[in-house]
C-alpha cells in the first residue's frame, strides 16, 4: 500500500485492491474499509470500528458538529492514482452523533444560508475589484493591448479555485513575472496555434518551444504600442 497520510486521527482506507485482515483473516474487497497497524491491514471489526457509520464529506457544517459530538471517530481516505495522493472521502462516527448533528443543521439551516449567501456576495464583489486592479496593471505593462483582450485575460486569469497564475499570491500583488505569464498564456491559446498542435499530439514543451517567437512578437507589440 502506498505512503499512509500523516494525520493525528484514526486514518480508515478505501482499499483500491483486494486485502486480507491479518487478524482474522476476512477478505476485504475493492472498496471496503480498512486500517493500517503494525503495516498489516485490519477489518472494521478487529478495528473496533464497526459500529460506526459512514458521513460522506460535502457538508462542512454537518461534517463539524457531528466530529464533536462523536467520542470516536476516524477519517476515510482513498489513493488517487492520477494525483498520486490519498484524497479525503468522509469520517467515520457514531450514528447517535450523526442524528444530533443533523438536526442542529435543520434548526439553523435558513441562517446558514443567509450567512452562505452574504458570504458569496462579498467573494463576488472581491473577484470584481481583483479582475479590475489587475486589467490596470496589465494596461500599465501593455499599453498596446486592446482593451477587449486586457479584460478577457484578467477575468479568465482570476476566476477563484482556477488555481491560475491570477489567483496566485504574487498576481495579487501584481508581480510583473505573474501577470506577464497571464498575458503569454493567453497569447499563446489567442495568436498562435499552440492549441492545433497540442491537438496534433505535440509535446506541451515543444507546442511552447514552437511558437515562442510569436508570443514574444506579440509581446514586444502590445509592450511599445
């Protein structure tokens, strides 16, 4: 099995193949649960962990106020082979802990969303002010850029939970190097035909390698424009 995360809970696996309980030997299939001691796995019930349900992740709130209430508890998670990483599916807790948690949530739900709501209207307002400080900045590096162009690579630039170069610190602070590499990107998709060759199977680094002078002409055009 892979690397365990470290975590200073009771860390339950979603098995990707097929095991065996070194204890008492039951089979454990593709996605049954399972725990780690001593480097041999462990069923749910050599565990003693059995008697706990399961609470699928999605829901912060519930997530926290059942965690709270539960006097045992254990986190699930699962090797992603494409990230090359164990992922977060849910916990593990006790079903008295679970029915409490939810009916707080009911209680307080209208609240909740009202918070959710005045919450998402600040991150809305923000990301306005974040794409237009960053369009001024982009002007003040590219006087030559059309405008149209400037607006469209700051809003795709710092759309939030991209994980773009514009949401990234140094772009929050207007780092030339980080808004520069927002204005290649969209040269390179924009003014070239990057995308046709990645579409033809080229490498990434040689699709980039062939058409950098095109983004560097570009580039010296928008910048003494």
């Amino acid at each position: 099995m892979e690397t365990a995360p470290k975590s200073k809970d009771i860390v339950v696996f979603s098995v990707l193949r097929e095991s065996k309980c070194a204890e008492c030997g039951k089979e454990i299939w593709k996605g049954d649960l399972l725990t780690m001691e001593g480097g041999k796995p462990h069923c749910m019930n050599c565990a003693d962990l059995d008697r706990l349900v399961y609470l699928g992740r999605g829901d912060a709130c519930l997530t926290r106020r059942t965690k709270k209430y539960s006097s045992l508890s254990a986190v699930v998670v699962r090797f992603s082979r494409s990230r090359g990483h164990y992922e977060r599916q849910g916990i593990l807790v006790e079903e008295n802990a679970l029915q409490r948690a939810e009916e707080e949530c009911l209680k307080d739900e209208d609240k909740r969303a009202a918070q959710r709501e005045r919450a998402e209207a600040q991150r809305e307002v923000q990301d306005i002010k974040l794409t237009a400080r960053m369009a001024e900045e982009i002007r003040k590096l590219f006087p030559g850029a059309p405008s149209s162009e400037v607006n469209e690579i700051s809003k795709h630039a710092s759309v939030r939970g991209s994980g773009r170069v514009g949401r990234t610190a140094a772009a929050k602070e207007f780092d030339e190097g980080a808004l520069t590499a927002a204005v290649k990107a969209a040269i390179r998709h924009r003014h070239t035909k990057y995308d046709e060759l990645l579409m033809e199977g080229y490498d990434r680094m040689d699709a980039r390698h062939s058409v950098r002078d095109k983004v560097e002409e570009v580039l010296y055009r928008w910048r003494n424009g």
